[in-house]
C-alpha cells in the first residue's frame, strides 16, 4: 500500500507491505506522480515487511530522478527488512542515511 501526503514543504510517502518485483511497477506509477514535485520527499519504510532488488531499484531510480532535478529526497523510519536489504547490498552509503547507519 502506498499513501502519500502532501504537506506545506513536505510530500510524505508512506510504503505499507511488500516492495518487490510483484507490485514494483504499481509504485513506480505512484511514485512517479511526486517525482517533480518541488517540495522535499520523505520516503517512510518503517512498515515495509519485505524487499526485494526490484525494491531496492524502485529508491535508487527516485533519489536519482530527483536529483537530477535538485529535488530532496529522504528516506525514514527503516524496518529491520529494508536495513537488512541496504546492508547486504552495500547501500547504506548510497542512501547516505544516518537512521540506517546507526540502527545497521
């Protein structure tokens, strides 16, 4: 499940469940509608019960799309699951998330 909220200065997106090569398409389409939008985006995983490379490739391509645009991007409150993942794969420093360094 995926909710977003839209905020003064904010965009809060809120991922629910899995976030795996079976629903990885129907994030990126939601994902793709807060893209461009010029406020800051906080990507919450705190609720994430599991992830996948197609998962993790969902995060890169949209910290890399908004950067591109000069557009923030976080990501916050990490399950054990999606730490886990960014570990494994070396991610963390990608990210560059101090919630991920400390709790890894």
């Amino acid at each position: 499940m995926f909710k977003c909220k839209k905020l003064k200065y904010t965009c809060r997106a809120v991922i629910d469940g899995e976030m795996t090569i079976y629903n990885a398409a129907e994030l990126k389409r939601k994902l793709a509608a807060v893209l461009e939008d010029a406020r800051g985006l906080e990507i919450h995983l705190g609720q994430v019960t599991e992830i996948d490379s197609a998962g993790i490739q969902l995060l890169m391509l949209t910290k890399k799309a908004r950067e591109a645009r000069q557009l923030a991007t976080s990501l916050v409150e990490y399950s054990e699951e999606v730490l886990a993942a960014l570990n494994t794969m070396g991610l963390v420093p990608y990210f560059g998330e101090p919630a991920a360094v400390t709790r890894a």
